[in-house]
C-alpha cells in the first residue's frame, strides 16, 4: 500500500527554517555519508560540479554538454517498498563515454566530476598553456570528497535526499559560484539511513519546496554605475530606474520589482528582468510602495546574481537592516525571499492610508491580448475610493521591463489610448496600471501582455498553427521568436536554451518539442556545436553526431506529420570590438560553422524539410550591424528583424504563398544524361541560399556548392557529377590461375613468364606488373594497383628457384644457393624464399641440387 505523507504548513515551515541555514559542519564523504549536491538539471559543462539530473533534463544524460567521461555517474531509483531512493547503477570508470546513461522516471542521476585546479596546471607547464590561463581552480574539498565516497558505494545502497526539490528542479544554494569558497550548499544526499533530523525529499508528496535566498545590496538610490553593485532603487529615487541623460543603460543588468502586499504583510516580486545583452536596456517601474533590485555582475555580487535568477512572480519577500521610507541602509541589509529571517523583524512599510484594489484590466488577458500597430485602448474596471489612475508601458519584446514608451501618465477615467505612434507591429509591450485617490494607499500593479500583431496575422494560415522554435541562445534570447509571433499573431513557444548544442536538444526533445503537439518546428541549432575547444582544438559536438542529432529531428517530426524548417546559425564577426577568441571558454570564429551549415542544408534537402539559410545569408550583410559588439556571436536588435524577416517571409511563402518561388535542382553527368530524380526547394522571392551537392553513390561532385537567390520566376540549377572509378582494394586471381598469393607474395608456377601472361592470370583490372630485371617476371618483380598515384596494393613475386631476380632458372641461381649453404654468400629476402625449393624453412643441399637438376631437365620444381 502506497504510503502518502501530508507535511503540514507548520512543520514545513520548520523543515524549511532549518534547511536555510548554512551547514558549515558537514565534512562532505565516508565521514557524514553524505554527497554534495551543486546544481540540478543544469549543463554538465561546469568543471567540479556534483549534478542532480531528473527527468526534467530528458530522458537520458545526453543533452548535458558533455560525454560524461570523466565523471561518475551513480543512478538512483526510488524504491516504494523501502521508501528511499536505492542505488541501481555505477559507472565510475574515468575516460569512459557515459552519454547514453538513461534517467529514470522515478529517480535520478547524479554526476560528480573533479575539475582541474587551473592556476596551479598554468605554473607546473612549460612552456606555458595559455588554455590554462585565467581560469580558476575548479577543485573544492567537499566535492573531492564526495567523489571518493561515491566510488565506494555499491548497488542497492539507500539514499536520502536533503533540502531539494527533484520535482520543481530546485536546491538550496546561496548562489555563490560553485568552485568558490564562500559557496554554500545546503542540498546533498544521505547514504544508508535518514539523517536523525530533517526530512527526506518524498516523490509521494506534490506540495512544492521553499528555500530561503537572500540577496545582499551594496547601495541604496544612487546613479553610480560600476560593476560588483546590487542597487536597491525606492520611490525617492523616482519613477523609474534609467540611466540619466537619455541614455538607456542597465543592460548588463538584472532587475526585479518588489511590491508591498498589505494582505500577506511581506514584498511581492511582481516582475524580473534577468537577460543580459546589449539589446536588453531595462527601464523598470518603481512602484508607489515598493522597491527595484538592480544588481551587476563583480566580487561580492554573484550570490544575488545567482540567486535573482531563481524568483518567480508572486514569490514573498523580506528586507532587513533597511528604512526604505528614509532611503537608509546598513551594513546588515539584505532581502530575504521565500522564507523571513526569524532572528530579525522586517521592515514595513507606513501606508499614506487605506490601500486601494488594484485596477482589474478587463479586455486584456493575462497571457496574451493581440492588437495592430493602429492603436489600442486599454480598459479596466474602476475602483472603489479611486480618483485616478498612472499608466506605465514598457516595450517587453526582448525583456519583460525594457523601456517605457508611456511613462506616469495620469488619467482620471477607466481607459487609456495607446497611439499608434508608440506601438510597432511585431513587438510586445506590457501594460502596467494602478489607481491613486486623495488619502489612499496607491494599489498594486496590475500587469497584463500586449503583442502587436500585423495585419497581415489577421489573414494568415499560420495565426492558428502551434509553432515551435527549438535551438540555443541565438533562439533563446526571443527577440526574433516575438517579432515572428507579431506578424503572424502566433503564440510561439521558444523552446531555446542558452548554450545548448544539439545533443543537449536531444536530450530535452520530447519534453521540449514532441509534448508540444506541434505543426511546424523552427531548427536553429550548431553555433554551439561547432565551437572549438581550445584545449581540445576539436568540435563541442563531432560532425557525424551534429549530422545525426539533425536527421533524428526530421525523421522523427516528418514522420509524426510536422513541417521542419532548418535555420542555419549566423555567421561570427571576429573584427576588432566584436568576437575574440576564448569568449565562453571557446573559439566560435572557426571554419566549422561553414562544414556544420553545410551538414545542415544537406539534412534540410534529404528530408524535404524547409530551409533558411542565414548563414549565407550573412555574406550580403555587414556583420557589425547584425551581431552584437563585444559579443560577435548573438543577434542585435537589427540581427533578430532580420531573422524574423528571412524566417517569417519563408513561412509566408509556403503557408500564405505570398511571393513563393522555386528552383528545380537537377543532378546530371558530365554527358547531362540525369543521375538522380530532380527536386524543388521552395522559398521566398529575394532569399538566398547555398545549395549543397546530393551525395549520390558512384559519382562524385564536379561543381562546388551554388548559391541561388529566389526570383519571381521559378529557376533552375544543374549539378554535375562524374562517375567514380571504382579501385578494388585487393589483387585478386583468376580461378584456376595455378598462381598463390599468400601474404604480400605471390608465388609464380613457372619460370620465363611474360608480363602479359602474368597479367593474364589477374582477376582484377588496372594491375600494373614491373619486372626487376631482364624481359621476364622474376623473384623480386611487383605486381601493384593504384588509384592515380597512390598504391592501393602491391604483390612482390616469388618464382622458386629463381634467386637472380631475371625470372630464369639457370646455373647462376644454382651457385648463388650452393653459397649461401657453404656461407660465402647471402641470400636475402624474397630471394632466399626463392632458394628454399623444398619449403623445408632454410637453404639445404637438397635446395642447391633440385635446382641443378630442374634447368638440366631431369626434375621439375613446381610440380
């Protein structure tokens, strides 16, 4: 009988209260029993990390990043009997490719792996590695020990897991780097028995766990700008976070806005910004009663850093050692979220009076509300004890708080006009309002999603169609994915994820892709893929796996009946003040990404599947306004319109034939007599792409790849081929040929043999035949195939008796062996082989004799 365990809201409060506190006396190993756990569900690239890989991450390991060999890898299952997890598989075998470990449903992988200790490889080389160079230790004590203690672990062992959440993919970590010192774990794994306090992770139990995260802030209301700060803005500061001057600025940031909930008497985050590129420009409201948190990357901030990212809408918040209506703070101030710190009383805020409801947006939904570039009217119910309302607008197409095209504006009825001046087809906006009344508390927020939409959505086939974009960062960053939304007013759901290459889509593609019940999936994947290790000077992903990760995707969605189309990646900009070799710990700028593109379009036309080939596309564009600078490698906010230009204006093609074309593609010899069916790509007029050589079996490619650009009229490319000239690997032997091979020899049945009878004996055609001596095959003589001047095999010829090398047996050949037995003379090689007549393995008299006798006419060596 299953066994259902009901944590009440009191002592989960306790569980949790326990479980946020540092846990600096675990000596992680045999010691505690105990296994460090520093991440969940995250890409296995990190060196030095202790892993929790749950179904969340796919079906297997594979989309990790890496082949895992170097790691230890321990399979969990959770055994209900028993109530524990139970180890049911070891693999701890160093160099060994673990990639295809499958993850249970019901349990678990856990990935250990060392890391180096970089500075101190750096010193020890000579001369010195610069791969090593600026990297960081990787190796951490308590990951080390948990490593050794995992290897001694043997099947079936019961394990406990401690303040983590597998269902949710959640730990309890400061946020700190994992290989730092001041990075605390408090989630690991119990060996053999419970802990004597504390409560296990149970599968049994759905209600979510929290963790207490703390985010530290160094400044409170100021314009300074420097790296390694966590700003905490109020009101005072004014309406907004910007940077002064006009200037859009916190790009490199990450925000989040808190708000005060009277209700639950604690803050509220009600939205984060966390991408960070150059297109990211964040402008986010400060509300009435209520704070922003901006924190960038430096020392002391990777904590917060860490930890903003883990905020959800609605998540409570507490802050202490702060008097946010003085704009004061001390040197203990912090923002607890989840859980209070109960050693301390939060700060709360005085109210100007009662608070106001929050304005209730009735003709927008909370998800999504479409409208044109025309205009829109945004309408909410009024609130009770209300004198006004402030609107607030933020341009959320690349981030959820980019910036405000209408700022503050009061009106005093239940509705607000957006012109048409501040709305762009393509973009989306969220629309923020709360209401204000004389001796009231301002309201709330209420926010609400705006995607203009083009006209054209409103005629277009694919406004209903499920759309899938599955790639990395260059899809992940959604600025291409919402402009595509935009103009043909699809919800398209971004299936990106930073970092990814295509093993890691795999890895994730059923949840990812197959469970979205698709009708087109948009493919972006392989600048990952072919980046290049600079320690490995090697592909991230081979070609052959890239090649066969692509057509496992279209012959999985083909075969379910779902329309592909390819996107091959954009090319890198390596001027100077753009991409540098070793951003990311890699090298991108590479000829790889021509061979992966390439693999790409061969996929896309051997499955029938769209192409749109960016990659070539980037040949007529000038990269400094494609990419970002100081990046080279993501799109600018010009690079994601012209992804959403080239990919929308294919689709438009296919699905609305709006300025469709087509080009045949035939395959001919070199006489144009055709070798293959003939096959249409289809695209829009104006696209360009590379067109790829079929690989058809006996012919080789005479032209090189063709670049093509669709014209109103359908058109035409021919590729040539020539028929390949099979070599055989081998000589062989006609039947009955009376001749031996055996080895690197062959054994000739007669002496005084022409090159035309021995070739007359050969099986195989183009053998050439070299006599070494004279005017017949003798000892010594080859026999070799080529393929032009490359020998592909080569005989060397044996005729017994013949010691010269002339292909005559006479009486120099019987002095030479009668010598060699009184050890006057060597023969050597082929030769002696020739000499020993007998086969009796050395040159005896019997040798000698039987050659006298075979040119006298009384024996026949060869019979």
């Amino acid at each position: 009988m299953k066994r259902h365990v009901k944590i009440t809201a009191v002592i989960l409060s306790v569980f949790m209260l326990m479980g946020m506190l540092p846990i600096s006396g675990i000596a992680f190993g045999a010691t505690d029993s105990k296994l460090i756990i520093t991440h969940i569900d995250a890409n296995c690239s990190q060196e030095g990390s202790a892993v929790i890989l749950t179904p969340l991450s796919g079906e297997t390991v594979a989309g990790k990043t890496t082949d895992f060999a170097w790691w230890s890898l321990l399979t969990f299952e959770w055994d209900e009997g028993d109530y524990c997890y139970k180890l049911t598989k070891s693999q701890t075998t160093g160099g060994t490719a673990k990639k295809t470990t499958e993850i249970p449903e019901n349990g678990f992988v856990y990935a250990i792996n060392t890391g180096n200790n970089y500075p101190a490889l750096y010193e020890a080389s000579n001369p010195k590695n610069e791969a090593y160079a600026n990297k960081p230790n990787y190796q951490t004590a308590n990951v080390l020990n948990s490593r050794t203690y995992a290897h001694t672990l043997s099947i079936g062992a019961k394990a406990y897991v401690y303040n983590t959440d597998i269902a949710n993919g959640v730990i309890d970590a400061n946020g700190a780097d994992w290989y730092r010192p001041e990075f605390v774990s408090n989630s690991y794994i119990k060996i053999g028995t419970p802990d004597a306090t504390g409560t296990p992770y149970d599968p049994n139990e759905a209600e979510a766990i929290l963790f207490q995260y703390t985010l530290d802030v160094t400044h409170i209301n100021t314009a300074e700008y420097e790296i390694g700060m966590s700003i905490l803005f109020t009101r005072a500061y004014g309406t907004e976070i910007f940077g002064g001057g006009g200037t859009a600025k916190y790009q490199w940031w990450k925000t989040a806005i808190f708000e005060w909930d009277h209700i639950q008497s604690c803050y509220v985050v009600s939205s984060t910004s966390l991408v960070r590129d150059n297109n990211s420009a964040k402008q986010a409201i400060i509300p009435q009663n209520g704070f922003v948190i901006a924190v960038v990357q430096g020392t002391g901030t990777d904590s917060t850093l860490g930890n903003i990212d883990k905020l959800k809408v609605g998540t409570k918040a507490f802050v202490y050692g702060a008097d946010l209506g003085a704009g004061t703070i001390t040197a203990s101030v912090k923002v607890c979220v989840n859980i209070p710190d109960t050693a301390l009383t939060p700060y709360t805020p005085t109210l100007s009076g009662t608070r106001l409801a929050a304005p209730i947006l009735t003709n927008m939904t909370e998800k999504r509300t479409l409208a044109t570039d025309t205009g829109f009217t945004v309408q909410w119910a009024a609130v009770e004890g209300a004198t006004g309302y402030v609107v607030n607008i933020n341009n959320s197409t690349y981030i959820p708080d980019g910036l405000l095209v209408v700022k503050e504006t009061a009106v005093t009825g239940t509705s607000y006009a957006i012109t048409s001046d501040k709305l762009v087809a393509g973009n989306n906006y969220t629309v923020s309002v709360y209401a204000t009344g004389e001796g009231k508390a301002p309201s709330m927020l209420s926010r609400a999603r705006l995607a203009v939409i083009s006209e054209e959505a409103f005629t277009s086939n694919l406004r209903n169609k499920t759309i899938v974009a599955f790639g990395d960062s260059l899809t992940a960053r959604t600025g291409w994915v919402n402009l595509l939304g935009g103009r043909f007013g699809s919800d398209i759901i971004n299936s990106g994820v930073g970092g990814d290459s295509s093993n890691a889509g795999r890895g994730r593609f059923i949840k990812d892709v197959l469970d979205k019940n698709a009708d087109i999936v948009i493919i972006n994947f392989g600048m990952n893929d072919q980046a290049q290790s600079s320690s490995k000077n090697k592909p991230n992903v081979p070609l052959e796996d890239y090649t066969a990760n692509l057509e496992f995707f279209a012959k999985t969605l083909t075969e379910a009946n779902i329309d592909v189309v390819f996107v091959t990646p954009n090319a890198v900009c390596s001027e100077a003040g753009y991409y540098v070799a070793g951003a990311y710990g890699l090298n991108y700028a590479t000829d790889n990404l021509l061979d992966f593109s390439e693999a790409m379009r061969k996929v896309a036309i051997k499955y029938g599947c769209g192409l749109v080939d960016i990659n070539y596309e980037c040949n007529f564009e000038d990269l400094k306004q494609f990419v970002l600078a100081g990046d080279g490698l993501h799109q600018s906010a010009y690079g994601h319109q012209r992804y959403a230009d080239l990919i929308g204006d294919y689709l438009a093609a296919v699905y609305d034939d709006k300025n469709l074309s087509t080009v045949e593609v035939k395959y001919t010899d070199t006489q144009g007599a055709e070798i293959a069916d003939a096959i249409t790509l289809k695209g829009a007029v104006g696209a360009r792409i590379l067109v790829p050589g079929a690989e058809i079996s006996g012919y080789t490619l005479n032209t090189a790849d063709t670049g093509y650009t669709f014209t109103a009229s359908a058109g035409s490319i021919t590729l040539e081929y020539t028929m390949e000239v099979v070599i055989p690997g081998t000589i062989e032997l006609i039947d009955n040929s009376g001749f031996t091979i055996d080895g690197a020899f062959i054994y000739l049945n007669a002496d005084q043999l022409s090159s035309e009878t021995v070739l007359s004996k050969i099986s195989t055609s183009g053998v050439i035949c070299t006599p070494k001596s004279g005017s017949f095959v003798g000892t010594g003589s080859k026999l070799q195939l080529k393929d032009g001047d490359i020998v592909v095999s080569e005989l060397t010829v044996i005729v017994l008796g013949d010691c010269s090398g002339d292909g005559r047996v006479n009486s120099v050949d019987f002095l030479l062996v009668k010598r060699h037995f009184l050890g006057t003379y060597t023969l050597a090689d082929e030769f002696l082989t020739a000499g020993d007549v007998d086969n009796s393995g050395g040159i005896t008299g019997a040798d000698f004799l039987k050659i006298k006798r075979y040119f006298l006419g009384t024996f026949n060596i060869y019979s």
